[in-house]
C-alpha cells in the first residue's frame, strides 16, 4: 500500500519484494557501521522476512511502522524509513524514534531527509504524537544532519545498556514542528 509519493520518492508499507534488498542492506558493514554494536546482520533470509513481518503487524496495530523507500525514477528499493519504540534504550521511554537507512550508492542525495518529512508529519498529524525523537551514534554525522534538517534538536548523550555504546538524542515537540510547518 502505497503511504505517500515525493518529489523523487515513493513510499510504501514493507512487503516480501523487499526481503533481498533489505538483507543486502543490513549485510552491507558500512551501512551498519554505526547500527547498535556496528555487527552486520541479520544475514538470513527467514529473519529479515520476520523483520518484515514485524513491521506490517506494527502498522496494523500502531499505525506506525518501517516504510519502504523506492526511487520513482526507476522503482527500486533505495532503502527505509521508520517509525518505532526503541526499547533498547529504557532510560528514554515513553518515546517514538523516527530512523532511516539507505543503500550506500543513494546516500547524499537528500533520500533520508525527504522520505523521513512525511513520516514525521504523520507522526505528529495523524498519530497524534507529542514528541518525536531520534537517536544516533556519536559519530554518525551524517545522520546527526538528517535529524537536523527535519527540526530535532540534540538533547542528551546517553549510554545503550545492552553494549554500553554512547549515543546522541535529538527530539522534536508538537510544538516545535508546529512551529516550523
Ligand atoms: C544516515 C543516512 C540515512 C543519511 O542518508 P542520506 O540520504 O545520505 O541523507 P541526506 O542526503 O538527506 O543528508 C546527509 C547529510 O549529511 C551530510 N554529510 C555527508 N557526509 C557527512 C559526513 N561524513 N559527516 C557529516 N555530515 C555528512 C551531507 O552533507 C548532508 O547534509 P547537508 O544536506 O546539510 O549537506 C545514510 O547515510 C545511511 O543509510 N547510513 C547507514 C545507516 C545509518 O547510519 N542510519 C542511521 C542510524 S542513526
């Protein structure tokens, strides 16, 4: 189901097509350089359909979820945006973390930052968020410019306690992007 259409992108929710190329990208070790311990995987096609599964549930049930990002220009899978709790962080909970990953060949052509724009209208529009957040490895700048140029803005440096890496948060208010609209 097709969620929202940019200027060069289509979004859509996951679907089987996308187990090959999502398994491509989460087996790509510079794509996952600043992804939880930096350990590329799942690298098996039975747990990526699970991933892809998950998140067809979590748009059922949350009305958020991962979505497929396909170039319009000739309809391939460029890579995700998504929507979810992150519970590997406790300390920040309640919370609903915005997130991104592409295939490296589209990276710094402004993929993340327009597909990730009508996700996080949907969050604060439809879902009806309050607050949205982001989290980051310390030295993913790349995607510190993302979070920045949607409006979030850096609020703590914390620790993830399953492997003890630091991460930066940003967030956005209701408010806030009510401000900026
Ligand atoms: C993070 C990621 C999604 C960014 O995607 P992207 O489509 O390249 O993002 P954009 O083109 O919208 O923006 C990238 C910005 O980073 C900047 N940038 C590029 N290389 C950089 C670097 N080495 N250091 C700092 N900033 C950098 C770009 O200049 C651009 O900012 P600008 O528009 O102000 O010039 C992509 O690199 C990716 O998939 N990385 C692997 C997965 C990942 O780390 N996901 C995020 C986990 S928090």
């Amino acid at each position: 189901m097709i969620f929202s259409t940019t200027d060069r992108l289509v979004l859509r929710q996951p679907s089987a097509e996308d187990i090959e190329p999502l398994l491509e990208l989460n087996t790509d070790p510079e794509v996952m350089r600043y992804i939880g311990n930096g350990s590329v995987g799942p690298a098996d096609r039975e747990s990526t359909a699970g991933i892809v599964e998950r998140y067809r549930r979590s748009w059922a049930e949350n009305d958020f979820g991962m979505l497929s990002v396909l170039t319009r220009e000739d309809g391939r899978y460029a890579g995700w945006v998504t929507l979810a709790v992150p519970t590997f962080l406790p300390q920040i909970l309640p919370a609903v973390e915005i997130g991104w990953r592409f295939h490296r060949a589209q990276w710094g052509r402004g993929f993340a930052t327009e597909a990730a724009t009508p996700l996080l209208a949907h969050a604060f529009d439809t879902v009806g968020l309050d607050r949205v957040v982001s989290i980051r490895h310390l030295d993913n700048e790349r995607s510190g410019r993302v979070m920045e140029k949607l409006g979030l803005r850096h609020t703590e440096e914390t620790t993830v306690p399953s492997h003890g890496g630091k991460v930066a948060v940003y967030a956005i208010t209701r408010e806030e992007y009510a401000a900026r609209s």
